[in-house]
C-alpha cells in the first residue's frame, strides 16, 4: 500500500517552512502541513500541496491536553484513538480555511464517537485558524441573497443582538444590509456586515454579552482556546455539519464530559466546544449543525457553506456529499453496518478523481485497526 | 446502531492491535462425502435452461448441506432438522430423475445415501472441533461464532446441559458487534458466509479469531483494506491458509447458497382473486425466523421501526423504507397487511371490533363481487357513476375495495355503492357502523407512536434480541410483530396492494 503520510514535524523544525500565522497555542506536538508530498502516485512538481512549501500553519494539539469521562467515575485523558479524530477534524478544516478541499475517509474497528470528536475538531480547527474578518463582498454577498425574514445574530460592541434579515439596500452609492430588531429597521454598511451572521435562537435565548461569567462549559473553552475563545463563544456560525444518526450521536454527544488537564474544577459538555444548535442550552451560540442522514429527515438549514461536513456511516456520505460539495469532508464509514461496501465504493470512485494527496493530514497516526484515505478532492 | 461507550470502544481497539487469525481445518469423510454429492448435483443443475423441475430436490439438499456443516450439535440432533429433510429428500427422488434424467437420478440418490448414513453415524464433528478449542482446565472467555442466526439459541441451550467448567458463549454475527470482548472466538466457517458482513473478522472483538473451516473447502485470506491509497489496515495479523487436502477442493464461488430472490417474491406477490387494484412497485425482504415481507417502493412508504438499543423516548420511530438497512426491526401486523392501524383502532374499539369488521368486510366483498361482474374496473366506476355515485373514478373504486378505506365522504355516493353491494337495506347501519371505525382509525393514528413505544418500553425485548422475532399480544387479543430485516432483494417486483406489509413464513430451502 502506497504511503500517504508524512511525519510529523517536531517542534525546531516547524520553523524550516516559516510559520505564516502562529495562533499563540502551546508549542508541543506542533505539527506542520504544506510540506512535500510522498505519495508515490503524486509526483512532488505536480502536486498543489508541494507547490506551497511555505505555507505551514501551526495546529495546536488540543485534544492532547483534554480530559474526558462519558459516564465513568473517573476522569481520563482523550484516548489516542480519539485524539487522531479530533485532529483529523482539526486539521481538514485547516486545510479548507486554507483553500484545500479534502475527503478524508476512516474505517475504523468502532465508529463510536469518531464522528462526533471529528465534528468537534473541526469546530475547533476552524476557530483556532479561521481568518478574524471574513472576505466582506463574499459575506455580504451571502446576506444580501438571503430570503427577508431569515434570523441573524448581530454584534454590536460587546451585545449581541438576535434580528431577522430585512434586504439590502443602496444609499447615496453605499451599500447596507437592513435588519429588523424590536420592530425597528436598522442599516448595518456593508464594511461592516462581517457582524451579522445567520442564526437562530432568539432575544431571549442570546446573552446579554459575550462574556456573562466565568464559571463552567465558558471557563473550559476559554482554557482550551485561548484568545480565539471570545469569538467562539459569540459569533454564531456553521462551521461543520454532522451528518448521521441524530438519536445516536445525541447519546454520544450528552454522555461526554470534558475539562482542560490539570484544571479538575473545570468541566463542560462535549457540547460546549462542537456547539451544535440544536443541542445549545439557553444562551449558546452555535458553531455546528448535527443533522440526520434519514430521507424524511435530512435538512440542511443554513445558506452558508460550512467548512467541514461529517458524514457518519456510508448512508450519510453516499447519499448527502454532493449537497455539501463546497464543504471538505470527512466520512466514517463502519464495517458493520450494511451499506459499508457502498460507502467505500463511493470513498474509492471520489478517490480516483482526486486532485491530489493531502499531504497535511501525513503526520497523523492512524489508530490500530483503522484505514484512513485522504486526497484533495478534484471538486 | 447500539451506543457503544468509550471504555468499550477503547477496548475494541485494544483488540484491533494485536488481533489474530488463525484457521483450523475440520474433517468428517461422511459429511464430505455428502456435501461432495450435493455439490456434482447443484453443478449438473447449473448445466440447465431451467432447473425449476429440479428445486424441489436441490433446495431441501443444499438447506441439509448448510446446516450440517454449521451448526454445532450432533448430526441426528432433532433440533437440527435433517432428518426431515432426509425424508423430504428421498419422496423426491422420482420426481428429480423425471426431470433430471438418470444421472441426476443418480445424483440425487447418492445424496440420500449420503445423508441417511450421516444421521446413523451419530457423529458431531464441528461440535467436538468448537469443544476441542478450548483445553481442559482453561479459564478463557470463549464465544463461537454461527453463520445461521437462528441457531445461536438451540446450540447454546444444548451447550449449556454439558455442564462444561466454563461457558461458551453462542453468537450471531449481529451479536457480535457490540459484544463485550472475547478472549478466542471461534468462527465457523467457511467464510464465504461472511462475504457480505467482514466485520467479523476485520473489527476484531477478540485477539485471537480461530476460523473453522471445512478440509474439503478452498478459503481465502479476507482483506485486510478496502479504500485506495489508504494507510493504516484492520485490525487483525492473519497466519497462512492450512496446506490443501489431498481431497477434492471446493470453492465458495461453487458452494455458496444464495437466497432465491425469485421464488421468494413470487410467492409474496401472489395475487388473489379478490385483487382488483393496479399493482405497485414492492422490494422483497427476507426477516428474521425465516419469514419474509414485500415493502412498498412507492407511495406511502414509512414504516415502524423499532431500535433495540435506543433510549426509551426514541425505541419506536416512523422512518422511510429507504433508510432501512438489514439488521434494523420492523414492526408490523403479525397477520393481514396494511399498517398497524387496524389491530390498533381494535384494541381502541374493544368488544365491537369484530362486528363491525365483518360489516366492513362485508360491504366490500358485495362491491368486489359486483365490480368483477362488471369485468372492468373502469367500467364498473362509469356505472356507479350513472348510478348516482359522483365520486366514483375507477382510481376511488380502487380506494373503497382496499382495507383502509371505510366509507365514502358523501352519503349520496355511499346508497350508490351499498346498491351495488346489494346492501341497500342495511345503507345506514353500515355507514354509521363505518363511521365509528374512521373514528377509531383516526384514535389509532394519533397514538399510534405512543401505544408501541409504550409497548417497546414495557416489554422484556430478549425474544427480539435472540432471535430477531417478538411477537406483542395486545390486550385485547390483537398482535404485531417485530422483526429484524435479514436482507433486501436486490430487485424490485410489481404486486398488489393487499400484498404490503404482509409478514409471510417462506420455505426454508429458498432462503440459506
């Protein structure tokens, strides 16, 4: 079997590929990705990955510093096996921030939680490396198409507001965005529409602040993200969807507790770092969508395009990808459900179009008992 | 999909590190001998424009073959059930050689002989192979692995009156996904059981996986990835296959049985006389306890399904037939088709369900009685409507001669038809009684949900979880039936409507 990977690259050599962006994290199990490609299919001067030797962006390894319980007494560090799906997560949605469509798809010996902690990742991976300020024509772009009466979150300051999309207009050669809160029409400019985003959830659902205490799931983000927390904890947005069987990942998602290490006094659901809408106690903003793979059920509420979409089992992935082709994927498929064969038989026809290796996804070491593919997509 | 906690997980993977497979060859001359002869007579059967006349023979040989050489217990067992076949065998051997000519005659008798002699012999072989696993005095937490489902519970009783030192544990391949971790498992084989469910062996649930497989079969090693360009593989170091017998070698291309999708869903679709409607497009599928069921393609298509392992609030869903996997429980009616909001409007109508049933069936055999005089349904529907009944289109008439039809909406269209059924004079009592089982129906609709997750929720779910089949009386003495979906034909038929949702026990030899 050809090998994909590259190793991962210690700390004093991250530096080889001058790091365009450090993201303040802690420095250990740094890994680099934009280095060469080894995939013996993909020469190295072909390969888009290789052409962009000095972009490496630094990951922080979050996941090696979470602890976690699902029910158990006891407290534990995040298992290897999970960690490799968190940064799996992590690391896809890097890439995609970074212009690189990706389809990574895993078989693991256990689908359990795999999904969930790549969702996760993912949410993770997008706050820790997303740009601050989003490309404003794209965004506004994005509100102006939205149908009028489409609930936003708007901040204002250190508020954040629940509104409904009202249009755009044009004044005196300016262009604005209304939106309508408390029966009042307000003009947000367009240079500043980055501070409306779509979402749900209503006056009485939304904090008064960004910031309303310390205490709980707001105290563990903010341990594990730093200073990207305030903006994780405030803007609403959807940056992974999870697709699959919403009564399982529910029972997943509510059993996991999390806490930084060496922080015991600290604990907050798995919930509070993947942000789920639908599963956000009062107050939450959301960051993700779980979404169930059922025909009658499948629904995709958002306009906007998340960067990673999860797909878990092969229904999921065979069925949904093309409606979340903008996305990066990645797709769980278990061996012992019976639409496996279809599932990898979708893996391996995407494969055979891909654009290339993902070499960022190299230094990963994939658990015992598991197989991981991983390419660009061609589209 | 059962939740699986991350202890368990965690486990799975431990397995998955150091997992290994290793292949012990089982011999038996005289089941050789007779799977050897089931073998010549399937392949000069293969040699055919139309076997069909020879079935009747190959079949109940093929089901003998299959479970001899699988299930553990002493060949003469009467729980094994080959002894009838044997029977069954041997009343059909006049019958191959009319069909088959002398050599297939020939053939078949050879099979008899075969057979008769296995079941005098009193041997048990694969038992002794899957006792012989573990070694006296070994405290391993043992389970063996069975490729028919349905005989994990009789071997497992049988197993359990030895009074071995330490238990063995019986599986089926569903048992197996979320089993605790083993320490050896035992897998009969031959593996070409398992081609469409490699789980068993590529997640590993135990670190040592000992496949039993039969001398006189040619195995192949299972793959170890499945995706292009992958890194990583499943978790399991396979040894080499045992050296080849000096005995004929038999591949699973030639062996393997496969369910006979035609004669399966010739047999649900089977129309009867009282058929008028135009039929729809249906998909076969084969359930558990040897049971199968024609689910609809088109329309309506949402069913019950029941998970096992959910939470209590979400054990009983309504989802689309296009999310059912093999694997997954249905509930259904246990006898009659439709939906399950017949026997549920019963039990909300208690005492006077009977009654009014039978005016229902009554009316409805009048109008089908005076409907295929009309030879037509198109013709009948333009009379009804000279007759008076406005409504009437041949597409309503369908509606009205179906079972969830109760009355028309209109009391004018209704003395129209109860002419037609030669009911003139009961016209009322029959449309009021009709109006108590819409009533009841539309009770039924609205708690239809509650009433089986109240029923999935209070019930000891052991008979669904070992055998795949439960049946839940209700109190009034009406009953649905779960059932695990075994597999779904991989072609869609044309049937009738009547014909839905209808759980039929089908013949054994069609099925493995």
């Amino acid at each position: 079997m050809a090998g994909l990977g590259l190793a991962a690259v210690p700390e004093s050599a991250s530096t080889a590929g001058e790091p365009i962006r450090d993201l303040g994290k802690p420095a250990s199990n740094v890994v680099a990705y934009g280095t060469a490609c080894r995939y013996e299919r993909c020469p190295e001067e072909a390969c888009p990955m290789a052409r962009r030797l000095d972009e490496v962006v630094v990951i922080p390894n979050i996941a090696a510093g979470l602890e976690l319980t699902d029910g158990a007494p006891s407290w534990r560090h995040c298992p290897a096996w999970l960690t490799f799906f968190f940064q799996l997560g992590q690391r896809v949605a890097a890439a995609h921030e970074e212009g690189t469509k990706t389809c990574a798809v895993v078989i693991p010996p256990v689908r359990s939680f795999a999904a969930l902690f790549s969702a996760t990742g993912a949410v993770v991976g997008v706050a820790t490396t997303a740009r601050a300020i989003p490309d404003i024509d794209t965004h506004f772009s994005s509100l102006a198409s939205l149908k009028p009466g489409t609930p936003l979150v708007v901040k204002m300051g250190e508020k954040i507001y629940a509104a409904r999309f009202s249009g755009a207009t044009e004044r005196s050669g300016a262009s604005y965005i209304k939106i309508e809160y408390k029966g009042m029409i307000q003009f947000l400019p367009k240079q500043e529409c980055h501070r409306a985003q779509v979402g749900s959830g209503g006056k009485r659902s939304l904090p008064k602040s960004v910031r309303p205490s310390r205490g709980g799931s707001i105290r563990v983000v903010e341990a594990l993200l730093g200073d990207e927390a305030g903006e994780f904890l405030s803007v609403p947005t959807v940056d992974a969807v999870l697709v699959g069987h919403v009564t399982l990942l529910t029972q997943e998602l509510e059993s996991v507790q999390i806490r930084p290490e060496g922080e015991p006094a600290a604990a907050a659901p798995l919930g509070a770092l993947l942000r789920p809408s639908r599963f956000l106690p009062d107050g939450g903003i959301p960051r993700s969508l779980l979404v169930s793979d059922r025909v009658s059920e499948f629904e995709l509420p958002v306009a906007d395009t998340p960067h990673v979409a999860v797909f878990d089992g092969a229904r999921a992935f065979s069925r949904y990808r093309s409606q979340l082709g903008e996305s990066s994927w990645i797709a769980i498929l278990d061996r012992c459900s019976a639409t496996f064969s279809e599932g990898v038989d979708v893996a391996n026809q995407e494969f055979a179009v891909r654009r290339g290796t993902a070499a960022y996804l190299g230094g990963l070491e994939v658990p015992a008992g598991a197989e991981l593919q991983a390419f660009e997509r061609a589209r | 999909m059962k939740y699986v906690d991350i202890a368990h997980a965690d486990a799975y993977y431990s397995v998955a590190r150091s997992a290994g497979l290793a292949w012990r060859a089982v011999a038996h001359p005289g089941l050789e001998e007779f799977s050897e002869a089931v073998l010549s007579l399937s392949r000069l059967a293969k040699q055919q424009d139309d076997d069909t006349g020879w079935r009747g023979f190959t079949y109940p040989a093929r089901r003998a073959r299959n479970i001899a050489t699988t299930v553990p217990l002493p060949l003469a067992h009467p729980d094994l059930g080959i002894a009838p076949l044997f029977a069954q065998l041997e009343r059909s051997l006049s019958a191959l050689r009319v069909y088959g000519g002398d050599e297939a005659g020939d053939l078949g008798e050879r099979v008899v002989a075969a057979g008769q002699a296995l079941i005098s012999l009193g041997d048990a072989p694969l038992l002794d192979a899957v006792l012989g696993l573990v070694e006296a005095g070994e405290d391993v937490n043992y389970g063996v692995l069975l490729p028919i489902p349905e005989y994990v519970a009789t071997v497992g009783r049988f197993i359990g009156s030895m009074g071995l030192e330490h238990p063995i544990r019986m599986l089926s391949r569903h048992d197996l996904i979320s089993v605790d971790p083993l320490d050896r498992l035992a897998v009969v084989g031959p593996l070409y059981w398992y081609r469409d469910h490699q789980y068993v062996l590529t997640s590993p649930r135990a670190p040592q996986i000992i496949v039993l497989t039969w001398a006189w079969y040619r195995e192949h090693l299972p793959a170890r990835t499945a995706l292009e360009g992958s890194r990583g593989h499943a978790g399991i170091k396979v040894q080499p296959l045992p050296a080849a017998a000096a005995a004929p070698q038999i591949g699973a291309d030639e062996d393997r049985s496969a369910v006979d999708w035609q004669s399966v869903s010739r047999e649900l679709s089977r129309s009867s006389e009282n058929d008028l409607s135009e039929p729809v497009v249906a998909r076969a599928a084969v359930l558990a306890g040897r049971y199968a069921v024609l689910l609809p393609e088109d329309g309506d298509r949402v069913v019950w399904l029941l998970d096992p392992h959910a939470p209590s609030e979400h054990r009983v869903a309504r989802v689309d037939v296009a999310d059912l996997e093999p694997g997954h429980v249905i509930v259904v009616r246990t006898s009659g088709g439709g939906d399950l909001i017949v026997p549920i409007a019963d039990e909300i109508l208690g005492d006077d369900a009977a009654a009014l049933r039978e005016l229902q069936r009554r009316w409805k055999a009048g109008l089908r009685r005076w409907v295929r005089q009309r030879r037509t349904i198109s013709r009948a529907a333009a009379e009804l409507r000279r007759a008076g009944c406005t409504k009437s289109s041949p597409q309503n008439l369908q509606n009205w001669l179906g079972e969830r039809s109760l009355r028309t909406e209109d009391r004018r269209d209704w003395q129209a038809l109860m002419v037609a059924a030669s009911l003139e004079a009961e016209a009322e009592t029959i449309w009021k009684a009709m109006g108590r089982l819409h009533s009841a129906h539309s009770e039924a609709g609205m708690s239809i949900g509650r009433r089986l997750r109240d029923m999935a929720n209070t019930s000891p779910l052991d008979a669904l979880l070992a055998s795949g089949r439960q049946v839940f009386g209700l109190a009034r003495g009406g009953s649905v039936t779960a059932f695990r979906i075994e597999g779904f034909s991989p072609a869609p038929i044309r049937c009738p409507p009547s014909r839905l949702m209808v759980p039929t026990r089908v013949r054994d030899e069609w099925l493995t």
